[in-house]
C-alpha cells in the first residue's frame, strides 16, 4: 500500500511542471497579449472595440484563470511555492527578460508616444494607441493618448492580480479587504471619474484630477496652469484645490496618526496597488542589507527635499508682487482674485512653516529619529531657509539660483518619470515590487516621518512564539528584517513600513499583529531577548509607569 507524505518544509518544493489548465489559461492570455502587439506594430483591425475589449478580456482572463489554478483548489496560507527556484521570482533569465520589457514599454510609453502611435497636429492615433480610442470616446468623448492607455492597463492589472492576490491570501481576511479597497480607487477615483469628469466638463478644459493623488505625488497641484485651470471653472475648481491643500495638512496627519501610513500607501495609492497585486510575485527580492537601508533612508528624503524645492519655485514663480492675481487666457485678464499669497508673504509663510515643524520634531520628538536622521533634517532646512534668504537679498526672479521651469522639468523627468515609472515599475523583477515606494516616492517619505514621529500604528510581536523560519523577512517588501523583531519580541515601527500585513499573513506561529494603541512605550518598549533571564516582574512595573 502506497502512501502519500505531504512535504511540511516552510521552504517548500521546486515548482512542478504547468497543469493543463495553467497551460490553457497561459494560452488565452498571451492570445490577448498579442492582440495588442499586432495594434503597436500598426496592423489595420477592423471593430477595434470589439479588439480592444477582447484583448482586455482575454488578458485579465488568463491571468484570473491561471491564479485560480495555482490557488484555488490548495489548502489556504502561505506557500512558498518554491519562488527562489522559479526563473521569474529569483532574478532568473525570464525575469531578466520581464524587466527589459516592461522597462522597454515605459520607455517608450514616455518618451515616444508617436511609436505608439500617438497623433500629433490634429492628426488621428493609429496603432497602439488608436486601438483604445473606442473606449476612450466612450467614457469621455475624446480620442485616446499615451496615459489613457496607460491608465487603462494599469487599471486591468490591478483588477485581474488583485484577484490573484485574494485567491492566493484568501485566508487572511484584512489582505482580502486591503486589495478591495485598493482595487476600487484605482477603478473608480484614479480611472473612471477622472476621464467623466474630463468627458462632462466641454466649456472649459477642466484638469484631470486624480481624487486619490496627494501633493508631492500629484506634483503638478500647484502649477499655475492646473491652479488656473482649476479657478476658472468656479465652484467645482475651487473646491478641488481646496480638496488638495485639506489633504495634504488635514486629512493624511489625521488618518496617519490613526492607523499609520498603511491607510494611503497600501489601501489607496495606485502605485502601491500595482506593486501588491502585479508585484506581488517579486517582493522577497526586495534587499534587507543595513547597505539598502542607508540608502533608503538619505534618497527618500533627498527626494522629498526635491519635491518641496521645486514646488516652491513653481509656485513663487507665478505669484504676484502685489495683492492681485490674475488669470490671463490669449493676452486678456479673465479673472483676478485679492489673494494674500504675493511672492514675498508665501516665502515667508514656507520658511516659518518649516522651522515649526523642525522645531517640533526636535523639541517632543528627537530621541525616536535616528541620529542621521536628525541632524539630516536640521541640514535640509537650513539649505531650504539659506536659499530662500539668499533670494531675497539678491533681488533675483528666479529662486535657487535655477530658473524655476528647469527645476520642475528635471524633477517631472527624473522623478516623476525615470523613477517612479520606468525604474519602479519596470525593475519589479530585479530590484522588488516596492523599489519606488521604498526609494524615492516623496509621499512615502512624509507620511513614514508621521507614522515614526506621532502615529498609533506598530506591529507587536511575542518573541516567545516565533521560531526564526524567516517567513516575514522574505517577504518584507520594504526590506525590513522582520524576523529580528520578532525574535526579541519588540514592536516593529519602522518609517518605511507600509503596513501591508503580508508578515502577519505568513506567519506560521501567528507572532505579528497590525495594532493602533498608545504611544507611550510603542517604539522604545523593553525587548525580552531570548535565552537571557530577565527580570519579568521589573519589566512589568516600568511598563506600568
């Protein structure tokens, strides 16, 4: 009598040969893959709505039907499913080739739009693009361009992975309603609502305004043609821009304080939703060297610090001398606006606004920054309120010494493009699925300062239970050592942590949990390493203190 012995090994198995299903469901996505390559390399399909939509289909399909194979008929939790033996997962040749490709395509996608066929003059798309003008009439009575195709693919992927992803942590219920959450914003507040409101609004050129982008991800806020734009159109513009000035000082420093930055980075941020649910496959590549960390911690920063001076210049850059801004449209004044903002007050309102903050920090809450990290901070400010004390002695229209258009043109290209797109997206096979995020994106960086400096959330551990297998620290996507943690049963708050619960997910002995609790004690708590003999009773008194 033969009998079958299940492998127990956390490890897992080398990946098996593909079922038929897998086959079949490979097959029908890489039939609605080629669909599209046939539109880029300019073949004439007639009905492209009825192309388009069967590439989407077909596409999404697959890849829901290839996870549902993989997933669906296993036992629920974790399975390492041998990801350091697959070619794709391990940095391997495929993996190699996914990366060359998708960083090809962002490439191309930014930079040479006319490859895809992307109409200039007048003219009509053709390719790539033109395939996707169907929908794009439908939704808001305009011909395609290069980001509504890309805002289309980028809403597919979400919404077909992040069902694989449900499949595949179906057991796990806050993961389950994590990638709901992220999946209707990306549909709903960075997809549809956006192209309506562009198709609804015909008089006036009304912004696309993406509800769940906050500034310095939405980078563009506070440029004078966007800030135009939006006073021109009434009511509505005026409501959005205060929308977008609220979000940035009221809402994210009250929900980050809650329940930590997890509540954008990994329920609402369209970059993050890529990285959870296409990424997903690729987040034990993510480096947990002290190397990567030094690193992390002085490039995100140096970014925001970016961030602040380039919207600075923008800004000072078209505000008047005077108490009067108006709003030119072809040589004329449409609308002008008492406005307390001149140049001079808004350079003034910065710097007092920014030693406060840094006052704050140093004054309440300079024991819980590493020590690069604060002085790091002072050195910021001070070159901030030094470039801007130098401007006003120098009586110089541009700040910074840089004309204020070369300094937003290198920030859109640098960060806003080479960074966050065609490195953080197209490197999800090389560098992790969380690259941008963890590196370079300014909002991360500020809401990590919130959630290190005055936010409830921490992850609690009981040292006692975990049993080193390295479970969260493979798949850590931030490259935090998770396991480190764990093993000395201290409180995990870390700033670049973005809350998404995977450690938790994967752990076998249920030693994480995602809390909100007090302050006191959250980050220096008294860790119980083991193999010592502490003194419990003592711990337990100053705990109570």
């Amino acid at each position: 009598m033969s009998v079958y012995q299940r492998n127990m090994s956390l490890t897992g198995e080398p990946p098996k040969a593909l079922s038929t299903t897998e086959k079949i469901a490979s097959a029908i996505g890489i039939v609605g893959l080629f669909i599209l390559i046939l539109a880029f390399f300019n073949v004439n399909l007639p009905w492209k709505g009825a192309w388009l939509t069967a590439a989407l289909v077909l596409i999404s399909g697959g890849v829901i039907a290839f996870a549902r194979a993989q997933y669906a008929h296993k036992q629920a939790g974790i399975k390492n499913d041998g990801v350091w033996f697959k070619d794709l997962s391990s940095r391997g040749f495929w993996g190699w080739v996914l990366a060359i490709f998708l960083t090809s395509f962002y490439i191309v996608l930014y930079f040479f739009p006319a490859t895809l066929g992307q109409g200039t003059d007048g003219a009509a798309n053709t390719g790539l693009i033109g395939l996707f003008d169907p929908l794009s009439y439908l939704l808001k009575g305009q011909a395609a361009s290069q980001w509504f195709v890309y805002g289309t693919l980028y809403t597919v992927a979400i919404l077909s992975f992040g069902i694989k992803f449900i499949l595949k942590y179906r057991h796990n219920s806050y993961e389950v309603i994590r990638t709901g959450s992220v999946m209707f914003f990306q549909t709903t507040f960075a997809f549809l609502i956006p192209e309506i409101m562009a198709g609804l609004n015909s008089t006036k050129d009304l912004p696309y305004y993406d509800l769940k982008n906050v500034w310095p991800l939405n980078y563009y806020l506070f440029e004078q043609w966007n800030v135009n734009a939006l006073l021109v159109n009434g009511s509505l513009g005026m409501t959005m821009l205060l929308f977008g000035v609220a979000s940035i000082l009221v809402i994210t420093p009250i929900l980050t304080y809650k329940i930590g930055k997890r509540w954008y980075c990994s329920w609402v941020c369209g970059c993050g939703g890529l990285a959870e649910t296409a990424g997903d496959s690729f987040r034990q590549l993510s480096d947990k060297s002290t190397g990567a960390w030094k690193i992390e911690r002085w490039l995100v920063h140096s970014v925001l610090v970016f961030a602040v001076i380039s919207t600075v210049g923008i800004v000072h850059s078209y505000l008047p001398k005077n108490n009067i801004y108006k709003i030119w449209e072809d040589g004329t004044v449409v609308k002008q606006y008492e406005t307390f903002f001149t140049q001079s007050n808004f350079l003034i309102l910065v710097g007092v606004g920014l030693t406060v903050i840094f006052a704050l920090i140093w004054i309440f809450r300079r024991n819980e920054l590493k020590q690069d990290a604060r002085y790091g901070a002072i050195g910021f400010l001070f070159t901030i309120l030094a470039f801007i004390g130098i401007h006003f002695m120098a009586g110089t229209e541009n700040l910074f010494f840089f004309n204020h258009g070369a300094v937003k043109s290198a920030y859109g290209f640098l960060i806003g493009a080479v960074f966050s797109g065609v490195i953080g997206t197209g490197f999800y096979p090389i560098l992790g699925n969380r690259a941008w995020c963890r590196f370079g994106c300014p909002m991360a960086a500020i809401l990590g300062l919130q959630q290190r400096l005055f936010s409830k959330f921490r992850i609690t551990t009981n040292g006692g239970q975990c049993i080193s297998c390295g479970n969260c620290s493979t798949y850590c996507e931030m490259g935090i050592d998770v396991r480190s943690y764990a093993q000395k049963g201290e409180n995990i708050v870390r700033a670049s942590c973005v809350g998404c619960g995977i450690c938790s997910a994967v752990c076998p002995r249920g030693v994480l949990k995602l809390e909100n609790g007090p302050l006191e004690g959250r980050i220096n708590s008294e860790a119980v390493l083991l193999g010592q003999e502490p003194d419990l009773m003592e711990l337990l008194s100053n705990n109570k203190k």
